[in-house]
C-alpha cells in the first residue's frame, strides 16, 4: 500500500520548486499565518514524511490534517503541483501509522457500521416515507448522507423540483456514504465498489440514463474517485442537469427578479469539477441580479469545511467561512447561493445577517 501511494505521490512532491505563489491563496495560510499551514510548508513536510519516513510532531501533524483540500495552491501553481491528492496520499499514510485526528477515526467507523459518518440510524428513507420505486425512471437521485441527515430541504428541494418539471426519477433504497470524508482524510474507500454496483443496478433497473447529485463532494468523488471509466450511463450535478435542460427549452425556472443574489463556487464543484458555468446559467435563468465576490469561479475562497478541516479544526473553519460570508457583504449581497449541503451548511451556521440557501432550496422555495 504505502509503496504504492509514494511511486504516485513522489512525482506531485517534487513539483514543488518552493516558490510561494500559492500563499496567496491558502485560506488555512491566511489565518494561521504561518508557512506551515499553507502549501508550500505542506508540500515540504510531505516530500520528508513520503519519501525519507519523517515522522511529524502535533504541529506537523496539524499542518497536514489541517489543509482543506480545496485546490485553490494548484490553480496558481506554476507546475500544477496537485497538493491535495498530495496530502490525501500523506494521510494515508500516516493512518497507517495511527498519527492522525481521533475524530477521523470515528468518521471511519461511523462510516463502515452505519453508512454515514453522522452517527445517524434511521433509515434512509426517512425523509420521504411514501417513496415508491417507479418502473421507469429518468433519473436516479443521489442523495448524499449531508442532504439526508443535516440539510434535509435540499433533498425535499430536489425531488420537488424534478416532480414539478414531472421527471421520473428514482433513488437507490440502501445507498450508503459515497466514501468523501474517508478518502480526503486519508481512511480510504470502503464502501466506494459497493455504491457504484447499486447506482448501476438501481439505473438498469429502472431505464435511467442519469444519475444526479445535488452535493458537490459525493458529485467529485462518484466522477474522480470511483472506477466508472466504461460507464453508460451519465453521472451530472443537478446543476449541470437543470441547464442542460434550460440549454433544450425543455423547462422554465420561477422568477425572482431583482433579487441581489451572490453564487459561492463549492471547490469540489469549481476547481475539483471545472464546473462554474451550469450553476450561473440556472441562477440566471431565474431573472435574479447575480453579482460576483471578489474571489469567484477559478479563485472562489474555500468554505473552509473540507477535507475532513470542520470536524477536526472547527475554529479555524469557522474563521475561513466568516471571511467568505464577508466578501459576500461587501458587494450587497441580499442571499448567497451555492451548490453543494456542506458548503451551504457551513455558510449558513457562519452567516448572521445574510441568508444562505443551496439553489435547488431556491428554486423549490419559488415553485
Ligand atoms: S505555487 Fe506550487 S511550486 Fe510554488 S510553492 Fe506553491 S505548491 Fe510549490
Ligand atoms: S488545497 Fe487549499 S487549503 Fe490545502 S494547501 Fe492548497 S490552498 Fe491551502
């Protein structure tokens, strides 16, 4: 395993030529305030752990535990050094080596007894209790554990927009965790196979030729983490799916003109995905005054929930997500949108005065 993970890792950590373009843009760097807490200091205490068996103190732990994942480093890079895959790779190893955040030890076992990692029992369906699997679908719905156990309106949202616009579509009864907070906090991928078995039985079995996710971390990891190279069948945000659907004339948004309305691109979404244009299109669609943050599209600034940062570091996500929440007051913001459970959970718990929705929450709210 280890051999495995330094042969991929080595060639991303030699990338790095420590030049520091990247500070400018870490947003654990930019409340930190120490090297060792953003991109550069990261990459140089990976190249030490993976290739020379270093083995870190707290603050080298923290340094690698602390990073979000959130990919902004790579997109200034002047050799593309991917840090992310970097300390994902790192944790990894350092599991192994039982140095890692307890509570990622308790995502993992939430995870493989239950299927999510919120420490949740009720069953799946409890959110919609009269679901009935239809004989021909559509699309199939990805729920996502944020979306069924924290932000359960985006659900509602979802299948009351698709009813509305009278698409069939149906869910997979027993899904379980799409696996993101295992891989991204270095804990691997125990239920990946068995998903991508059931999101394909579940779609043969009904005709659906889509499947669709309204969260933008299970939307990275179904696309970039699991093997579905011969797949036929599409796997789509629902972003992507309503404006491809805007794109055909085949449906109509409700309206709600001159609302002043700001859009936070997920990083899982955004940089992860390269998807920035299929959420304007459909907010735009709605005749909404849609103005940008300062960060936007390529450069948006993290939530600063991920990479397994929020349960393990709350205080420091909190501050990064306060810094995006002002960025959206600062260009008048009546309501921020966004495109993904967490993003939008973590925005919201940070954002007093301004209202913070997911656009399906919008949509569904006007329907
Ligand atoms: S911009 Fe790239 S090469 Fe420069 S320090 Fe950051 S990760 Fe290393
Ligand atoms: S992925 Fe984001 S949080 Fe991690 S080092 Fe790069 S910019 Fe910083």
């Amino acid at each position: 395993m280890n051999d495995k993970i330094i042969e991929a890792c080595v060639p991303e950590v030699v990338k790095c030529v420590h030049c520091g373009k990247c500070r400018a843009v870490c947003p654990t760097l930019d409340v930190l305030g120490w090297d060792n807490y953003g991109s550069r200091g990261r990459m140089i205490l990976a190249g030490e752990i993976i290739r020379n068996g270093f083995d870190p103190d707290e603050t080298g732990l923290n340094s690698i535990f602390t990073c979000t994942t959130c990919k902004h480093c790579t997109t200034v890079c002047p050799t593309k050094a991917k840090v992310p895959e970097v300390m994902e790779m790192t944790r990894s190893i350092l599991v192994g080596r039982k140095k890692h955040p307890d509570i990622h030890r308790v995502l993992y076992e939430r995870v493989e007894k239950l299927g999510n990692p919120y420490d949740e029992h009720k069953d799946r369906l409890w959110w919609i209790p009269d679901f009935r699997e239809p004989e021909e679908a559509e699309v199939m719905f990805f729920v996502g554990c944020t979306p069924t156990y924290r932000t359960v309106e985006i659900a509602k949202s979802v299948v009351k927009i698709l009813d509305g616009l009278e698409i069939p579509w149906t869910f997979v009864r027993d899904q379980k965790c799409c696996s993101s907070p295992l891989i991204r906090t270095g804990w691997g991928s125990i239920t990946t196979d068995h998903n991508i078995e059931k999101i394909i039985e579940t779609a043969e079995a009904t005709g659906a030729d889509t499947v669709i996710t309204s969260c933008a971390g299970c939307y990275k990891t179904i696309i970039q983490d699991y093997p579905i190279e011969d797949l036929d069948i599409r796997i789509m945000h629902i972003t992507q799916y309503l404006a491809e659907k805007l794109e055909k004339g085949e449906i109509e948004l409700p309206q709600k003109p001159g609302l002043r309305v700001t859009f936070h691109d997920p990083c899982h979404l955004g940089r992860h995905a390269g998807e920035y244009d299929a959420p304007r299109k459909v907010i735009e669609s709605m005749g909404v005054d849609l103005v940008e943050m300062e960060h936007n599209r390529q450069s948006s600034w993290c939530c600063g929930a991920g990479g397994g940062v929020r349960i393990a570091f709350p205080e420091l996500t909190e501050k990064i997500a306060t810094k995006r929440v002002n960025e959206a007051r600062a260009v008048d913001a009546e309501l921020i949108l966004s495109a993904c459970p967490f993003c939008v959970y973590n925005l919201r718990v940070n954002s007093q005065d301004i209202p913070v929705r997911d656009i399906v929450e919008f949509i569904a709210e006007l329907m």
